[in-house]
C-alpha cells in the first residue's frame, strides 16, 4: 500500500483496518515505535543509498540569511525518521525541528501546517499567515495543504507531480528544481514581502 505523500499515522490506521484489526489507544503508538525503531537500526542506509535534491543544502543556507526566517519541516514522516534523514545529510543544522509538524500526529496535513505555524508563533511571538509562511514542496497534496493550512507555496517539480500538475493545483511558483539559489531567494523573498503580496 503506497504512501503518497500521506503522514505516517494515516498509514498505520489504514493498515490496521486493511487487516480487519479494530484500533486501540495502543496501536499507534506501537507502530510509530517499531517504525522509529526499525529507520533507525538502518540509518547507514541513508547516506549510502539516499540523495540530497541538487541546490537543497545552498538553498536552506541563503534562505536562513534572510531576515527574519525560521525553517522547519511539515512531513508525513515521524519526527525521529525526519532528523535522522535530514542529519545523514548534513541539513539539520538549518532546521528548527521543534517547530515543525510530523506523521505521528493525526491531523490532515493542511491542518499540520496550521499547528506549526502555532508553535512558531507561540516561540516567536509573531503571528504565522499565509502573508509570512513559505511552504516548499514537490507534489500537488503539498500545494494543497499550503492552500488550505494558510501558506504560500513554492512547488518543486521533482516529485509526483508534472510542472502543470503544481500550476494547476495553485502553486505560487514552480521550479523545476532547487538548483538555481537565487531564484529560491528571490521565490522565498518575494512571497513574503507585504508589498508584493497586497499586489498579488
């Protein structure tokens, strides 16, 4: 049974009602504990057989430059799968990852982005909206979730999802990749800079 792009938490639920098993309080939090367990028995695996998208790290390095950001991470996968991938890379150290929203947590991922923007807001003390909050994803649910949660959206088309997938869905941006730094800051800029979003 595929993911696409759904939390973790979904997919432990579906699983169990798959298998004709009725869920109690302690299945989830069993699950995501073998789960957790088991990515992290294999984390060599990550640098030996995973990749890091072309421009990524020099992008999260220029974006960080910017005034005022904070970056995180709004995934599907749990929060110890998440720093464990983002460390066998190298990228942690651009991340706040107590700010972010992760797979354990059972909310629709529109809804996850919301939670983020609370507890960054709550850090921060600066109200999170759609006018300040830059979402980067790769497939046409992320465009949607940044839709529906309060975010602007810069879609990647290296994922799921075709360039016209990502427009339609109703991307702000569209890049076909990561690799051309100033076009991510200048992307990242633009979207949250009053001016040019009481023109848009």
């Amino acid at each position: 049974m595929p993911a696409l792009g759904r939390p973790d938490s979904e997919v432990v639920f579906e699983t169990l009602l798959v298998n004709g098993v009725q869920a109690e309080d302690d299945h989830l939090p069993a699950f995501l504990g073998a789960l957790a367990s088991a990515f992290a028995a294999r984390r060599d695996r990550l640098s030996a057989d995973g990749r890091v998208m072309p421009g990524a790290e020099e992008a999260l390095t220029s974006v960080a430059r910017l005034d005022g950001v904070v970056q995180t991470v709004l995934t599907g996968t749990i929060k110890s799968n998440a720093v464990l991938k983002l460390k066998a890379f190298g990228l942690d150290r651009f991340v706040d990852f107590e700010l972010g929203g992760y797979g354990e947590e059972v909310y629709p991922k529109a809804t996850l982005l919301q939670v983020a923007q609370s507890r960054a807001g709550q850090r921060l003390g600066t109200r999170f909206t759609s006018a300040n909050t830059v979402v980067v994803g790769d497939s046409a649910r992320d465009v949607q979730a940044a839709r529906i949660g309060g975010a602007a959206m810069i879609a990647v088309a290296s994922g799921r999802s075709t360039a016209a997938e990502l427009r339609e869905a109703g991307a702000d941006v569209v890049l076909s990749d990561l690799s051309d730094t100033a076009q991510v800051v200048t992307a990242v800029a633009a979207l949250t800079s009053p001016a040019d979003r009481r023109a848009g």
